[in-house]
C-alpha cells in the first residue's frame, strides 16, 4: 500500500465558494429521470442486449414511468440503429415521452445520428466531447480553444439539421464529458460557447449535462462544482442542468442528491446503478430515498421483486443481496434486539392506527414495494431473539405466546437454528414448536372425557392412557381443568406439581375456529414447564395444554403409573 504516493487528487475547486446547497435540508420534488440503461447500461453489459431485449427493455422503462430514455448511439453499431429505427417505425414511442440519442462532435456521426431520428416526434439530440486536462493533454494534444472549436462546431450543425426537420420537436444536450476532470472555468466557458450558438428560449430548453464521467472527488465537492456552474451560466432560466453521476468511489448516490441541492433540474442514471467500472447512479435508490422522505419520485417502483427479476433476466446482472430497497435481504432482521424493536412497532402501529411509517429499524414499508413482512422482515438465525420468533409464530400461525414463554420458545428455536448452522423458515420453526411444546401425548394422552356438575363442583371422568395402558379414573374440582388435573395427580408419583398461569386465545389462522391455550406449572424446585393446547374446543385445548406440560416436566423420568 506504500503506492499511494502515486495519487493526487484530479478535481479542479470552483474560484468561488459555492455553499448555498448546505443550507438545504432535503429535496422536496423529484428531478427529471432520464434512464440510460439502453446506452451506458447496455454497453456495460459482458453480452449486450440484442434487438428484441433491448425493445422489452425500453417497454419496461416506460412502464416505469420514465418520460425520458436514452436509447443509444445510432451511429455505433447497426444494432443500436436498428433499434432505434424500430422504435419510431412501429410508432412504440408514447406523444409525452422523449428519446435520447448520443453522439460525438464529428460531422459524419451527427449526419447519421440525424438521419436516424427522421419520424420521431420529440427527441433529445446529445453532443459531446472530452474537456478535461487530462484528455486535451494526453489523448487529443489539444489547447483550450481547440477543444472549444470542436464543440462550437457540433453545435453548429444541429441547429442546421434541425432546421430541416421541422416535424420534430428537438431538445438539445451538451456534455463537457469528463467534467469533474476540468477546470471549473473552461467548464464554463466552452457549455456558456454552447448556449450561445443554441440560443436557449423556453420553447426549446437547452440541456447542460454535467458529468463526473470518473467519480473523483468526495459529493460535496461535486455539489459545488455544480453549484458553479448553475449560477453562471448563459441563459439560466431556459438552461436544463443535468447531472449524470459515476460511482468510482461508491458515492454516486450521495453525488447526485447533493449536485441536485446544488442546482441540479435533471439526472441520467440507471436502475440499480449498472454501468461501466463501477457503474452509474442508481436510479432506484434515489427515488426511493425521495419516497421515504414524502416526497412522489414520479417512477413507479412499487412492484420491486418484479423489476429485479425482469433486470435480472435481461442483462444478465445480479441485484445484490443487500442493495437498497430492493436487495432480498434489505428488509431482514435476524438481530434479536431489531427483531424484538420491529415486532414491537408494528404493534404499536396496529394500536394506534398510525399515519406515518416510524416502525424502528425499518425505514420503509415493504409493502410499498410488494414485499411481505411474513416472509422478508423477521428472518430466524442463531442471532435471533424471542421477539421474532414471538412474531413469525403470530403473524404467520396465529399463536400469542405469554411473555415468559415467548422467552423460552426463543432460546429453543435459537439453539436448533446455532446446531443447524443455518436459518429456518418459518414452517420448520412451526414444525419444532408444535412437536415440543403442543398437544403432546405421552407418557400420558387423555383419551375421552365427559364433565358432570355437581353441588357446585365438577366431576371429570377421564379415560387416560399412560405408556399406552389405559385407565379409568374420576376426580371432582371447582371446573373442568381443576378437576383433569385432580385426575392426573391420581395417575401417578411423578405428577406433582403446582399450577402457576393459563392464558387462551382464537388462533388467529386460516383454520376453523381453532383455540389455543397456554399452561405454565411448576415442580417442587420452582422451575416451569409450559404446554399448549389446540382444539376446536377450548376447554379440551386447556386440558391438552396442562397435559403437555407435564408430559415436558416428565419426560426424562421413569413414569410410573399408581392405578390399575
């Protein structure tokens, strides 16, 4: 790591301070979005999109709600034109939205670029070229004026192009590519040499696309670069400033939004931040950080697993695990602590009927993106705590387990998630609740009862199998569960213990009024045992309950009947 003496940073500072962004607290409207998937998205691809993929692409994007796309380099490759000729050919283009189309200032690639948009109802037509002191240095050998004739020049000719076609309503955009890598002074001069040939007026906007071709500086020097530039140039009021981040230093998103506090009307990025190197802006994030702030991004992102899928299969990329909002994981919790605030939040917003989403640890319902709490949010490891799986056995089966329980339910699942080494779904966590802790019948299953009420008490007649040998017993009680239990305490020496807590419910499932009762007792050392019982019929629920709990307090003893 000693090389880092090699590096220096390449951004250039505005002369001026420009910190009027800072004073900004957030955006309060969304940019315009203009999705270039289809060009830099596309060209970053290992295998490119062929012609019918990139169509059900640009389909998509304007399902999306995208009102502006770049749809590619006409003038590149016959497969780029071809596209473009199909689009507009077969009338795909809707009256509101706007293709972009990319090329250099060279006079033959203009000429083909315009002779591919012929038809097309409303066009954004993109020049540029390299401006930055590296590539005038390097690559071009070019002084400043030099480069500045060159883009004068491609200007020039659109105005002349467009003249002739006067069916098309243009929109002309001009990058000074490698913006961040220039003097912030001859940025401005030659976007300013520009304007001036383009003559900007508010019928025919002008575009100024700012890029940071390479991200190489932190975002806030960005947002002051674009602040600069926002405040100096030619005919501000008709000039669209865009902005068209990178992200070689992972910051691309914070880049964008602070460029946007700075001056920024307009952003070119793609979903989920496909591009070359590192890729672009994430179009996704940054509308979703508008939804979470109250603020209507314009793009509809609210079917996220079927925008990934779709990504997924036709660029051949992988939408990680825990990208943004759209990640499989970005909404799971397996901290039991996150867990048990989650739980308890949405709890509390079911009680209060609450307006804004302030569930803790989850900055976004998932809902709003069709996923589902049941199966993305509470996710069951070995660092998980009772509160989620309190929650997965609620939410998902209906139980509401007693506080004490929910303790030791948690520890249980814990420790087969720890030995498994691995996460469990919710049905294996149903699985291994239900067989330790419900309606479990031996050593002793109750096996018919019928209650009679006597005198003020209530005589049980019990028919019991205890290891499979059946037996007869009766017994009174002040109810039907005191006077089961009188019956079991007959049963044997091993049954003794002292009844501490009991609790019932409906079980809140899809089944047919099915109840659940839940029976803690205690054995002559103080320690608990819980049971749970399910049945159609809540009094047999309770008495399954109580019998679960000393079959669990048993279950390691030599139980040994005291009846014949």
């Amino acid at each position: 790591m000693k090389n880092y003496t090699k590096y220096r940073p390449g951004y250039y500072m505005p002369p001026e301070t420009c910190m009027d962004w800072v004073k900004k607290e957030r955006l309060t409207e969304a940019p315009s979005w203009c999705s270039v998937d289809l060009r830099d998205g596309n060209q970053a691809l290992i295998t490119p999109m062929n012609l019918e993929e990139k169509l059900a692409f640009f389909n998509f994007l304007l399902e999306l709600g995208f009102k502006e796309i770049e749809v590619g380099f006409p003038a590149a490759s016959e497969t780029e034109y071809e596209f473009l000729r199909t689009i507009i050919e077969e009338n795909m283009i809707p009256d509101d939205v706007y293709i972009q189309v990319l090329t250099q200032s060279r006079p033959h690639i203009i000429k083909k670029t315009f002779d591919a948009i012929k038809g097309a109802k409303n066009v954004v037509v993109h020049l540029y070229n390299s401006t930055s002191f590296a590539q005038r240095q390097q690559v071009f050998r070019m002084s400043e004026d030099e480069i500045v004739k060159i883009a004068e020049e491609g200007a020039k000719s659109f105005n002349e192009y467009a003249e002739k076609m006067p069916e098309t309503n243009f929109r002309f955009e001009y990058s000074p590519e490698s913006f961040t890598g220039t003097e912030i002074e001859f940025a401005l001069r030659i976007c300013n040499a520009v304007i001036d040939i383009w003559q900007p007026r508010p019928e025919r906007q002008v575009i100024i696309n700012l890029p940071s071709t390479v991200e190489m500086s932190m975002p806030h020097v960005y947002a002051q670069q674009i602040e600069y530039m926002s405040k100096h140039l030619n005919c501000r009021e008709n000039v669209i400033v865009s902005i068209h981040p990178h992200n070689d230093r992972g910051t691309g998103v914070a880049a964008g939004e602070l460029a946007l506090l700075a001056g920024g009307d307009r952003i070119e990025g793609t979903l989920f931040g496909n591009g070359e190197r590192t890729g672009n802006v994430d179009i996704v994030t940054m509308a979703m950080n508008l939804f979470t702030h109250g603020v209507d991004p314009k793009l509809d992102f609210s079917d996220m697993p079927r925008i990934v899928e779709f990504y997924e299969k036709l660029t051949g990329m992988h939408v990680g695990y825990r990208q943004p909002y759209s990640g499989q994981l970005v909404f799971a919790a397996f901290s039991g602590s996150h867990q048990d605030a989650i739980s308890k939040g949405m709890k509390f917003r079911e009680e209060r009927n609450e307006d804004f989403w302030t569930v803790p640890y989850l900055p976004l319902d998932p809902h709003d993106v069709n996923r589902e709490y049941e199966t993305d949010v509470i996710r069951i490891n070995s660092q998980s705590g009772k509160g989620g799986i309190s929650y997965i056995l609620e939410h998902n089966f209906g139980y509401e387990l007693p506080k004490e329980m929910a303790q030791e339910v948690g520890y249980f699942i814990k420790d087969i998630s720890d030995h498994a080494h691995k996460e469990l779904t919710p049905q294996e966590i149903l699985l291994a609740f239900t067989h330790e802790y419900q309606n479990k019948d031996l050593p002793i299953a109750i096996q018919d009862i019928s209650w009679i009420r006597e005198s003020g008490t209530t005589v049980a007649d019990v028919t019991l199998a205890i290891n499979n040998e059946v037996f007869y017993l009766s017994a009174r009680g002040n109810g039907p569960l005191d006077a089961v239990s009188n019956v079991l305490k007959l049963a044997s020496p091993n049954i003794n213990y002292r009844f501490v807590d009991y609790e019932e419910h409906a079980l809140q499932t899809d089944s047919d009024s099915m109840a659940s009762a839940y029976v803690v007792i205690a054995d002559d050392q103080g320690k608990h045992y819980w049971g749970v019982g399910v049945d159609s019929d809540i009094t047999m629920a309770s008495v399954y309950a109580l019998v679960t709990a000393i079959n669990r307090e048993n279950k390691d003893k030599q139980f040994i009947p005291t009846v014949d």
